[in-house]
C-alpha cells in the first residue's frame, strides 16, 4: 500500500484506520525501517513490544525521525495533539528533511484532523477493512482451536464491513454460542454498528403474510432479489424502491415486508434526526451514516415520509443556510454511486412536494401507488386482524368496508376486540 508513496519520496501520510495494530502488522514492506511510536509505550519497532526510545512527547517523537534516513514511523493517534504549536511546526520543519532523506511520517488516525498549517503536507490514504477472504481466513485460524468446526464463507460474507477486532469477537461469540460459525450472530454483532453511530435504528422486519394485497409489489421484490444471489452477478442490482400513496394503506409496512423477503436487516433513517444547529454538523452527519450504511452491507435503508424530510430543499439556501440542499445533493449522489449491496425504500404520502430530480428516471428502480384496498385485498386483511388479534369479524364485512384504508381495517379490529361481548 505504501511502496509506491514511500519510493516517490512522500515525507508524511494519514492512515484513516480504526485498526492501529493491524496496520502496523500489513504497512511495513521491505527497503524502509518501520517504527511505531504512542505517547504511552514511546518508540518500538514494528510488530515488536519492545520500547527502543522511551519517548513520549510527541514533539521530540517527530524530531527522532530527524536523524535517520529511509526510516518510517508510524504515530498511533497524533491527531490528538494537533492543536499543540510546537507539534505543529516539527511537522513544517521536518517535512522538507523527510523528503531529502528519505523518511516518512505516517499518522494512524481514525478521522482526518489535520490543522490547515500543515494540510498540505499530507497525503491521506484509507486503510480498507477486512475483505471476504481475509475474514475467512481469520474463521480458518479460530476453526483450527475447535475440533468438528469448520470455516463458513456464509458468516465470513456476512462479516464484511467489521474490524478484524469485531470479526474476530463476533466468530468467537457464534462459537461459544451455537459451536460453528453461525451467519445469524455475525449480523446480530454487526447491529452494533448502527448502534453506536447513534444516527439510525433497527426495527424488526415484518412476516410477508402480514401484508394484505400488494402482489405486485411482492413478486417484483421476489423477482429482483435474485440479482443478490451468488452466481447472478450479471444481473442488475436494484437499489430503490419509492412507494407513494394516502396515508394508513401500508406504504410503511410493506418497507418492513421487503426486508423481510430479501432476509436483511432494516435499518431507519431518520433525515430530520440529522439536522443539528452546528454549522456543517449536519451534513458530517449524514456522510457518516452512509458511511455506516455502505461498512454494514445488505441491508434496507427504510426513509418514511420522504418528502418531509427534504421539504424546503429550494429555499434551504434562505431558511436553513442551505443544510437540506446539502443533505439532498449527498443523499442523491451517494445512492447513485454505492456499490454497497442495499435497497432504499423511500415512502411518501405527497409525491407532488418531491423534487423533480428526486423523481426522475434512474433515480429509483420502481415506483409503486399503494392505493385503497380493493374487495379481494380486503378480505385478506381482515384475516389478518383477526389473526393478529384474535377477533372474528366476519369476512363479509369486506364489502361494507370500502374506501376504508388498511390500518382503518385495523383499527375496526382493535375495537371490536375491545367491545363488550
């Protein structure tokens, strides 16, 4: 990863990693001395404990690369001290030096913070997470420790997107837990992350035979989810589906439904949760909850009422500085670009407050109308409540009940659970 730079004579980089220890054992290449230095174990060699330098201060950290040449130090978390002036001019100071001797600084960060005086010093380079093949390989080492347990390409795909510490924890977990590599525990581990982002949530999918009606909708579900079956990866892979209609006919349900079809988890966006009053905050938010959402794979990304959320995005520039246009614009050109294997499932009661540039063609796979239930659909959905609650309205009721919406229906059920008998 670092040959190329190293050989054309780059004297500082930042790693984006959140995985310090695995980059100090997959950096170092051959021609160049790896060093590694913390503010608290101070300078050591690479994939060694040892301290050669017991140095702690950052400051003369940066002067020790000064005296050697072809030398590399690797500084775990030097972003925490970038608001020091000292620190900040070693790096001026010695950038130029670097470069002539041919060493290199190499900042091992979990986020870009780098103060505008030295900016232009750096090169930043991502740190990828495990791939598919290095989890399956990790599976193969814990496997060799459990008699009877074999590696699962299953559970280390569904593993993507963790650190090779969380996939590491994840496997051991499914192996104390069911004795192999089980897909379902690695997903549940993988809840974590959205978890801790505090940006969206998990809610459970819905049995498709709660769903009254909507055939259409189902078959073209079960149809497109074939592109995400192994050996299909010709096909197209749909990436959104915009279901539009009155409110209480299901629009929300059916999101829950198609995460359910497909077996992914569903997780909600909330756009207006996003919005902060900081400057700039909001929009930092958003790229990291597609940022999330790309790292967790295989998912429904499920926005309800879609058109609430980015209502005003023509006059953001005078009512909110622009934050909306700006949530919409990245909103757009990242669900156009991903490549991450995901559906968004976006509902709206009103389609005429939608942008036209959110509507046009390309934009969404497939545009569903969930209208009023019609006699047959009605019928179901009353087997349905009553199903679910336990009551027993008649099924011809269903011609009494026209013009009345799904969750009305429903709604008739709860009451009449309630009515004294």
């Amino acid at each position: 990863m670092l040959q190329d730079y190293l050989k054309a004579g780059y004297p500082a980089i930042v790693i984006l990693t959140q995985e310090p220890a695995r980059a100090e054992q997959i950096l170092p290449i051959e021609g160049w001395n790896f060093y590694c230095w913390d503010c608290i174990r101070g300078i050591r060699p690479a994939k060694q404990a040892t301290p050669v330098e017991e140095i702690r201060d950052p400051v003369m950290a940066i002067n020790w690369l000064n005296n050697f040449q072809n030398r590399v130090l690797m500084a775990e978390n030097l972003h925490l001290f970038l608001n020091i002036p000292e620190v900040i001019q070693s790096l001026a100071n010695g950038v130029l030096r670097w470069k002539a001797s041919g060493c290199c600084l190499v900042m091992v960060s979990p986020l870009l913070e780098v103060s505008p005086e030295v900016e232009k010093l750096f090169t930043v380079i991502d740190l990828p997470l495990p791939d598919t093949q290095e989890l399956y390989n990790l599976q193969s080492e814990l496997a060799q420790s459990v008699n009877g347990v074999e590696a699962n390409p299953k559970a280390a795909l569904a593993a993507r997107g963790l650190t090779e510490f969380e996939a590491e924890t994840a496997f051991s977990l499914s192996l104390i837990q069911k004795g192999y590599f089980s897909e379902t525990i690695i997903t549940e581990q993988k809840k974590q992350m959205i978890k801790k982002s505090g940006l969206m949530e998990f809610w459970p999918p819905t049995d498709i035979e709660d769903v009254g009606g909507l055939e259409n909708l189902k078959d073209y579900v079960r149809n497109r989810a074939k592109a995400f079956e192994p050996g299909n990866e010709h096909l197209p892979k749909p990436k959104g589906i915009l279901l539009v209609g009155i409110p209480g006919t299901g629009k929300s349900l059916s999101a829950k439904a198609i995460a359910n079809i497909l077996n992914w988890p569903l997780i909600r966006l909330d756009i207006g949760a996003l919005k902060t009053s900081l400057v700039g905050a909001s929009e930092q938010r958003m790229r990291e909850a597609t940022r999330v959402i790309d790292a967790f794979g295989s998912c429904v990304v499920w926005i309800d009422e879609v058109e609430k959320a980015f209502a005003g995005v023509k006059s953001s520039g005078e009512s909110d500085a622009g934050t909306t246009a700006n949530l919409f614009s990245h909103f757009l050109i990242w669900m156009q670009e991903t490549t991450t294997p995901m559906i968004v499932v976006a509902t709206a009661n009103d389609v005429s407050k939608l942008p036209p540039e959110f509507l046009r063609a390309g934009r969404f796979d497939a545009t569903f109308f969930v209208d009023l239930p019609h006699l047959e659909e009605r019928k179901e959905i009353i087997k349905i409540v009553n199903r679910r609650y336990a009551t027993s309205i008649p099924i011809a009721y269903a011609e009494k009940l026209a013009g009345w919406s799904g969750s009305e229906i429903e709604q008739l059920a709860q009451v009449y659970q309630t009515a004294p008998s």
